[in-house]
C-alpha cells in the first residue's frame, strides 16, 4: 500500500520534470562554455578602464594626504 502511494509521484517526476531539469542543465552548461558575448566583453572592458580611473584617482588623493596630512594613514589604520 505504502509503494502504491510512492509510485505516482515517481513516474510524474520522470516523465516531467527529470527531462526538463536535465534540458534546462544542459542548456546552461553549453551556455557557460560559449563565453561572453559581445556586449558582456565590452562592458567588462568598460568596467576595468573605469576600476583603472579610480586606481589612478585613489593613488592622487593620497599623495595629496601623504603631502597635506603626514599622519592620515596612522590614524586609519587604528580605526
């Protein structure tokens, strides 16, 4: 009685949702494997011009402490 009520939502699993779950797995994957495409390329080289900016602007605005405030590092550190 108990492998009666088991039987059902087995069969109901292999027949829908097993071949869509291993249809959208798939997909995925070959997905993945094919890369970035164009626009995505093209907005992580956007982003790494823009990271490389800010390094550069960050690297500015502590030289200008390190001239205008010798101490600013030292008490950063500490907090």
């Amino acid at each position: 009685m108990d492998m009666d009520l088991l039987i059902a939502p087995i069969i109901i699993f292999m027949v829908i949702v097993a071949p869509i779950w291993l249809v959208l797995h798939y997909r995925s994957k070959r997905q993945v494997s094919q890369g970035l495409t164009e626009e995505e390329f093209n907005q992580l080289n956007g982003l790494i011009a823009k990271a490389e900016k800010m390094s550069s602007r960050i690297e500015t605005l502590e030289a200008i402490l390190d001239t205008e405030s010798p101490e600013w590092r030292a008490k950063h550190e500490l907090s």
